[in-house]
C-alpha cells in the first residue's frame, strides 16, 4: 500500500477512462492513497542534522503520543528549535484501518516485550509469559491501540493533587484534556463544553460500530438491572454502561502522529530523527546537556541541547533511559556496573490494568451464514471505497464501569468492561483477538472459537481499574540494545484478584435478565486445558480461568512517578522536573502516581499538553520567550 505516491493519487482521480474496469482501478488507487504515506509525516532529518552539528533548544526522546503533542506545542514558539528522535519509523498504511487493530500487536511496529515468568498469571500465554506491546513507530502506541477515548474519574486526579502534586485535580486538568479535542459540533451542543471541546487537533468521533442492535440489547440489559446507560459515556458520572468513543475520523485511525505532527510536518524548526535509539542521556556534572543515540547503521552520535531534554519514550523506555545514565536505585545500578549520579526509585511503581477475556456469553442467529470466499475482499473494497463497512470501526461496544466491591452505593468504578461482539462463523476474528491480540496459545484458541462456530458472542472482556499490586522496570544489562525485564507483579496482592473474579456476577446478572434470555443469551463456561481439574463454575474454576486467560491492556504507568522531593517513592516533581538532575524532565505515562480509571492514551495526550504549557511558564519565567 505504500508503494503509491502522490502522483499516483492524483492521475487516479483526474483520468476518464472509457472502461469501468481502468476506472475502477483507478478509484481503488486514489482510496488507498488516502492511508497513511511518509510524505504525510515530517521527514526525517537525520543527515542534516549531523552534517550541520546543530545543537537544539530541546530535544524530546520518544516519538509516540505524548512526544507527538509536545513536539507540536513546543514548535508554536518560533525562536525554539526543538528535535523529536523516535526509534521506530512513519506509521504505514494499515495502521489507518481502525479493523485491523488486532492484527496488528506482534508485528514490525511492535517491541513484543516478554514479561518475566510469573507463577499464577498468564499461564495460558505462549511461554506462559505475558506479552506487552509497545509502538516502535512515529506516534508510539495510539498507532497500535483500540483508540478508545476515556478521561478516568475526578477521584483519579484528586488522589494525584492529593499527594502533594499541585495543579493536578481533576478540574485543574479538564483544560488539558479539552485543549486537544475536536468533538463533533453535536456532540459538544447537546452536552456541553465542559468535557469535550471543538477545534483541536486530535478528532474523537462515535465508534459507529454497524451492528447496533446487538449494542441495543447489552444497554437495555444494562437498565433492567438498575444501572445508568451513560450519554455520552465521558462525563461527571463514572458508573455505568455507555456508547465507545474513539479516536478515529471517517473511518481511519487519529492516531497521534497523524494529529498533532502531520499539520505541522512543514514547521522548519520541528526537526525529526527517526529509527534512532536513544541511548543515554548527557550530564555534565547534574545538569542535562543532551543525548547520545544509536542510528539504523550503528552509527552513535551525540546531540546537544541547550535548554532541556525531555523524555517521553513511555513507562518502559523513560526508566530504562534514565537507569542506563545513572539516574536511578543505586543498589541495581550498581549491579549493572554502572555509576550512580542520582539514586532515586526509577522502575519501580510499574502498574497496569489487568483484562480478562475468560467468559463469553452466546447467543445463536439463525440469520447467519458463513462468510463468502471473497469476505476479506469484499469488506475491503467496501472500506477503500465508502470507508465503511467491518474495517472502519471495530466491535468493541459498549463500554461499562462497575463498582464489584460497592454496588450498593457506588460513585466510582473498580471494573471496567470492553464488550466485544464476534458473529458467528468468524473464527478469524476469534484468532485475532485470542492468538494475535492476547498472545495465548493455539490449545486455548481452539476452545475459544468452538463456541463461534455454532454462536455469535459477546466476550466482556473485565479490567481491574485500581490495582494494588505494583510491579518493576529492571535493566537487563548495561547494554542499550537489550531490552529491560519487566516484573508485572499481576495479583501480588490478593485484593486484586478477589476483585476481578467479582466480576463475573455482573457478567451472570446480565444474562439472567429478561432482556438477554428473550434473545436466547446464554453464559458460556470455556473448558480451559489447564483448568480440567476444577469444576465449572465453581470458586476454584473461576480462579483457575483467571490465572490462565487475564493478561495486560498494555496500560503501563508510573515508573517515573511524580511527586514531591521529600516523597521517597517519587522520580519527578509536579512540574515534571527529575529530582536532582538540571534541565531534565519526564513527560509521559510513567509520571501516573496511580494508574487511572480508563484507558490510558487519552490521559497521555493530558499529560503532554500540561507538560508543553509548564516547559513554556518555566522558560517564559527567565524571560526567555514571548507567547
């Protein structure tokens, strides 16, 4: 799909060809030529950049959705000169297809982290190990993820300013959140401006998923047992099931490259390195004076900058950056046989929200039939035509948030639910979500899509929002080019566990209500390989599905977490600024001090934002800009 150019898009959509086949050939061209190309993205810089020696006024380490917004919001001031380096390289065209999404964990865009073996998680993963994906690409993980666009709760954010983070309450960060948005103009008249906003960069749309009416049924369920249908799902309620929005646009992907970079690709102080891994970070006693990075060719060069260098590679590279320059546990780094410039607890607080797709709830439609043998090509051409049709959304809707532990008198959620519909016959799908997606191995697979052959179903996939486990980042070795071992820590706490497997009475009261009976729904109990020697349905069962089929969301935070400097736990302070180290701040997830209740992309792009506006007070405060 790359290999179509401008040009090629321009004689697709000019030609009058006199035979409908040529036409519709060069129809199909021009549609693909809409998807993702690297002349829609800055390009890269790199040779220019060491021929001339540049030294630059920041220089952001991490290319994904938090290094995204900064690099736009830094470049608004002419006179800085600002250097994005991103490991990976322009997102391509099928990362634009929001129905590709579980195709594509796994792939060449993916760092494919191993999470060190853990007795009791994850024992129906291949290797028995977790698997977390990280984007090793130009927007980072927004170009790999489900786009679900959700703020977490003000209790989320409160807890932050709480802990002695001043501007951090949930109605100091609402400006945030909103400074990035372009809602739909209907959606901000019906409800307001207080939660969502037009004008923008990053566009939010309805998943518009086309089989609603299985939605319908799951929402009215949802009112039979007393719970509120949330409209729209992101407001000052937090309990309840609502309609997915998503950051997506006319059936394609937003992702953050294509937000926040490709309007300003043409800014001549924006400039890019791209497939270069930042390695360390240059001191000069305790002051930040650049990087070092490693090129595609081996090459490894240094860059200076003389204002501030600006981490923002994520909860796994920020630490493992930050560790490989000194700046970190003194006991681990000096393990490693490296010298100590700062010890602070970088790596640690490492937390993430457990999902679990261990129950399935079956419903038959006599109506459905096998997939033709040209469905994949048919829904292709129904995308690259109309962008509609099964590629231009997905089949994750509604969400739900639900208080297991208080449902009596819940104001904020503890579970969080992605309800994901697979028709029948599609087992593809169910290979996609199970072997791709969640890397499980093929014994489970074959269980799991059992049931679609003869069923469509639901899989209410349940989220442990506020863990109490927390897990570490480690470096594996000195070595820049080895990745670091995670300690995912999953269930440390039994509290957590306790609290996932309540879910499944929520999942069992929504199939005992009328609503779901009438259309013949039905709770299936998935006899897992490694759970033979439990019976269905009892307390050790349910345990046994847990620890085989829950694994991440791929929502590490919270190892670089922010705090003040007399907090021992704490890595960076409310300003994002490392704790003893000069002109050195950490701008990304891994500042979370809890993780929040919701996916996690949204809440970066927060971070960014506020993150771009106090780098911009700081300096303005040295009378060093105009705004």
């Amino acid at each position: 799909m790359n290999s179509c150019m401008s040009a090629s898009c321009m004689a697709a959509v000019s030609q009058t060809p006199a035979s409908i086949f040529p036409q519709l050939i060069q129809v199909l061209l021009a549609s693909q030529c809409m998807l993702s190309q690297s002349n829609n993205y800055p390009a890269d810089r790199t040779e220019e950049i060491l021929s001339s020696n540049r030294e630059f006024d920041f220089i952001i380490a991490g290319g994904g959705t938090a290094g995204s917004v900064l690099a736009h919001r830094l470049t608004e001031v002419e006179d800085w000169n600002v250097l994005l380096i991103e490991a990976g390289d322009d997102p391509v065209a099928n990362n634009d297809v929001p129905g590709l999404m579980f195709s594509l964990v796994g792939g060449s865009q993916d760092y494919g982290y191993k999470v060190e073996p853990q007795e009791g998680i994850c024992q129906s993963s291949n290797d028995k190990q977790c698997r977390w994906s990280k984007g090793k690409v130009l927007g980072g993980s927004s170009v790999l993820n489900a786009m679900v666009h959700l703020f977490g709760n003000e209790r989320d954010y409160n807890k932050w300013s709480e802990l002695g983070n001043e501007g951090w309450s949930y109605e100091e960060v609402l400006p945030y959140f909103r400074k990035s948005l372009n809602c739909p103009w209907e959606h901000v008249s019906k409800f307001g401006s207080r939660h969502c906003a037009t004008g923008g960069p990053m566009n939010v749309r309805s998943y518009n998923y086309t089989q609603s009416s299985v939605q319908d049924v799951v929402l009215d369920a949802v009112r039979e047992l007393g719970l509120d249908v949330l409209e729209p799902l992101i407001g000052d309620r937090y309990v309840g099931f609502g309609r997915t929005m998503g950051t997506l646009d006319e059936g394609r992907r937003m992702s953050a490259a294509r937000a926040f970079l490709s309007p300003i690709k043409h800014r001549k102080n924006l400039h890019v390195m791209k497939s270069a891994r930042v390695d360390t970070i240059l001191l000069k006693n305790t002051r930040a004076t650049g990087i070092r990075v490693t090129l595609k060719d081996n090459r490894s060069v240094d860059v200076k900058a003389s204002r501030e260098v600006i981490l923002s590679a994520g909860s796994i590279a920020s630490p493992q950056i930050l560790m490989l320059s000194g700046i970190g546990p003194k006991d681990h780094l000096t393990e490693m046989g490296i010298r100590t410039v700062v010890d602070l607890p970088v790596g640690e607080n490492l937390q993430d929200h457990v999902s679990w797709i261990g129950t399935q709830i079956a419903f038959v439609n006599e109506s459905a039939s096998p997939p033709s043998p040209n469905f994949m090509q048919d829904i292709a051409y129904e995308y690259l035509i109309n962008r509609s049709g099964d590629l231009a959304t997905l089949a994750i809707n509604p969400l739900g948030f639900v208080n297991v532990n208080h449902p009596q008198s819940p104001k904020y959620p503890d579970i969080q639910f992605h309800v994901v519909h697979i028709s029948r016959y599609r087992t593809f799908e169910v290979d996609a979500l199970t072997t791709r997606f969640f890397d499980l191995n093929d014994e489970v697979a074959t269980e799991m899509r059992k049931t679609v052959v003869e069923s469509n179903v639901l899989v209410p996939v349940a989220v442990l929002l506020n863990p109490e486990s927390r897990g570490a980042i480690k470096l594996r070795s000195a070595d820049p080019a080895d990745q670091v071992r995670i300690y995912s820590n999953y269930f440390r706490e039994r509290e957590d566990l306790e609290t996932l497997l309540k879910s499944v009475d929520v999942v069992k009261s929504l199939v005992n209500t009328e609503t779901m009976r009438k259309h013949g729904m039905r709770l299936v109990m998935l006899d897992i390989p490694g759970c033979k020697h439990t019976d269905l349905d009892s307390a050790e069962y349910w345990e046994c599905n847990v620890r085989n089929l829950a694994t991440t969301l791929f929502h590490a935070v919270g190892t670089a977490r922010m705090g003040p400097a007399n907090d021992p736990r704490s890595v960076v302070d409310a300003r994002l600024r490392v704790h003893g180290i000069e002109r050195l701040r950490v701008i990304d997830a891994s500042i979370m001090p809890n993780v929040v209740s919701a996916n996690t992309n949204t809440p970066t792009m927060m971070i960014a934002e506020k993150g771009a506006d106090l780098v911009k007070e700081d300096w303005r405060k040295k009378g060093r800009i105009e705004l």
